[in-house]
C-alpha cells in the first residue's frame, strides 16, 4: 500500500510515526511512505502562523505545494492521509480528490470556533474526516461526509504511560506544594507570559498562607530555543543562576527551576499549575492537574478574535469539550485571558489551589468529568488505521 502522510507541525509529526505502526499493523502488508519530510521539507520550516508570516515566505509554501502535487500525480498513492495543518493540507487533499484519490483528514479543523462556512468546503475535499472531539462529526451530519470520532490520542498515551509507571512514582519528594508553569513553547508567548508568571509568584509570596518559602516552582521548557528565552528573561528579571543538572534561578521572594521536557510528568505530580493556552492545557487535565488557563495576544489579534471567533465561550481544550458537551456549573479550569490574565488574578487563583484541598479536589472531579468525553472504543490512531484502509479498499 503507498500512502502519502503529511503532518506539518511537531504534534502532527508525532502522531504521523505512531500512525505508520498502526497502518503496518492494519493492512497486514508492507506500507510505503512518502511526505514532507521524504522530499526535503523540515517540520521547522513548515510550522510557521500568522498571515504576515505565510506571506513573507509565499513563495516557499507555493514550492511546497508544487513538489508535493507531483508527488500525487507520478507516485500515484493509495490513499493521502493529512494531519491537522489545514491551510496546506487541505489544499494538497482537495488536487489528490480531482487525481482520484481517497483523502483522509485526521484532527477536525476548528470549525466550531470560527467561519461555520468552511463545513461544505472541508466535506468537498475529503473522503473521511476522523475527529478527537466527540461533538464534532455531528456539525458534518448534513454535508454526507463520513465524519468518525476516534478519541484523543493523547487518552492512550496517558494510559500507557499510567500502566508503565511503578506504583508510587507520581508522588515525588518535595519540600512543600509544587507549582508548575507553563509558558508555552513559542518565543513570543514566553515573553508574553513569563514576565506576569514572576510577577504572580511575588505577590504570593507576601501571603504566608501560600507557604511561598516552601514553593517548589517548576518550567518544563518545549524546546533548546524555549530554554534559552526563560533563561534570559529570568536573568532579565534579577534571577541569580545556579548551574547543575537543571538551572535554578534564585528571586528574593522564589526560586524557580528550569527543565528540559517532562511536562507530563511534571503535571501528574505538581499541586496546581499555570498553563499558558494549547495542547499543553489538554494535558494538565489528563494529568488531573488543577490548572489556570492563562494566554494573552497583541491587542490586535484579540480585537480581530473577538470578531471572529463566534462559536465558543472559552479557549482551553478541556473547557471546550465541557461547553459543547453541555456541561453546566464551573468548567473545568479558570481562564484568565488577554486583559483578565493580571499578576494579582493569578495570585489570587493560585492561592486558592495551594491552599484549598476541597477546591483541589473540586476541579480534579471536573477535570475527570471532561476527559471521560474523550474515550472512544479502542486506541485513537489504531482506529484511524483501520478506517485509512477502509477508505483504500472502499
């Protein structure tokens, strides 16, 4: 069987290695392969947001387009499978589609968001759309698309990595309630975040109900380019360096430790956190974490947001399945967006989490209750497998 899968950002890229296992395992035969990657383009240079930024490199992204409608036409694929990353790879599935070939969408664009009107143009170009949400093939229904919720991926990796640990491991010793944050992987967020993140942490730290003295504060960096950004406005913001196997920046009023990865680990065991919005959000509330949802933009893009984006009340992963689920009550992390997201909110929320075992346990209960939406029958990529064979046998 050849499959052209294409993944354009890091997560996408991700589930696209554990999809080629699934597939190998599904079709029962050899599998060939070609992408993004087979044909020279790297994950870094694709992964680019924003207008201004496309635009600026129209010119590569045309060249993309270009070598990989070649790819379909010569290779002749069985199937093209897309991952996320809509704005190239639904273009790519809607020439494979005029080639005669089946095209499988994995992760629904967000639609439930913003521009509804994009629902009959999405159906056009696909043969299957396979959703982690399960509130979102019904918004398919009318346009005959075969829309399937398959489950989150991210549900079978926590169960996986739940059955390898040993008993115990989740609780790791401290001298007092760990606070991880969260200030996403993007440069531009880090700035964003952080300098508040800091800000927070001194005003908690003139609460002795916090026990701030005893805090153990942690930042589980994305990536080299994240470290190398929290490390110098830590610096910028009068941190003292002490080098060893992570760097751990000493603040009259905190010390805060950096290091490399291990977020999910970090938020299995952490007493609350501050997370800035995406994937990371999603898995705070796998992790049963009890967390503040916090992210701020230019004050454009928030103005062009807030025009734009229609279809929900909340921004964070978990608190958009709770809404179109038709949860009721609190959801289940506060959100503190744009000019809401103050130092002094999130002390006050933080001091809440760190000193309310009641109000811990409440937003764990609600965290639950979101991700049980997220279980399907069986594990999410196993079953987009089988139904990419489906869709070549059809």
């Amino acid at each position: 069987m050849k499959v052209v899968l294409l993944a354009g950002e890091e997560s996408g890229v991700l589930y696209a290695e554990r999809l080629k296992d699934e597939l190998r395992k599904a079709a029962g035969d050899e599998v060939a392969f070609r992408g993004y990657d087979t044909e020279g383009f790297k994950t870094g240079d694709l992964a680019v947001m924003g207008f201004w930024p496309v635009l600026k490199r129209l010119g590569y992204f045309l060249g993309v387009a270009k070598t990989m409608k070649r790819v379909l036409a010569t290779w002749k694929p069985d199937v093209l499978v897309t991952i996320d990353y809509p704005g190239l790879n639904l273009k790519l599935a809607a020439y494979a589609k005029t080639l005669g070939i089946p095209t499988v969408h994995i992760v629904c664009p967000q639609v439930w968001a913003w521009h509804q009107d994009r629902i009959p143009k999405i159906a056009a170009v696909l043969t299957k759309l396979l959703c982690f949400f399960p509130f979102e093939p019904a918004l398919f229904a009318k346009t005959g698309l075969d829309a399937k919720f398959i489950g989150h991926p991210l549900v079978d990796v926590f169960t996986a990595e739940d059955a390898a640990r040993a008993p115990g491991s989740a609780a790791q010793a401290s001298d007092g309630p760990v606070l991880a944050l969260l200030p996403g992987s993007r440069l531009g967020e880090i700035r964003r975040h952080l300098p508040r993140f800091l800000k927070a942490l001194e005003l908690l730290a003139k609460d002795a109900s916090t026990s701030a003295a005893r805090l153990v504060v942690r930042i589980p960096a994305a990536n080299a380019r994240a470290a190398a950004e929290i490390r110098r406005l830590a610096l910028e913001a009068g941190g003292r360096l002490e080098e060893g196997d992570d760097a751990v920046f000493h603040f009259p009023f905190s010390t805060l430790r950096l290091q490399q990865g291990g977020a999910r680990e970090l938020l299995r065991h952490a007493t609350c956190a501050v997370v800035a919005s995406g994937t990371a959000t999603l898995e705070a509330a796998l992790a049963r974490c009890p967390t503040v949802l916090v992210y701020a933009v230019s004050p454009i893009l928030a103005w062009f947001a807030r025009r734009v984006i229609k279809g929900i009340h909340y921004i964070g992963l978990a608190n958009v399945i709770w809404e179109k689920s038709g949860g009721t009550g609190e959801p289940p992390m506060t959100e503190l967006l744009q000019e809401a997201f103050t130092p002094e909110a999130v002390a006050d929320q933080l001091r809440a989490l760190l000193t309310d075992t009641a109000a811990r346990q409440a937003a764990r209960r609600r965290l639950d209750a979101a991700m049980s939406l997220l279980h399907s029958d069986g594990d999410a990529l196993g079953l987009a497998a089988r139904e990419i064979c489906s869709a070549v046998s059809a």
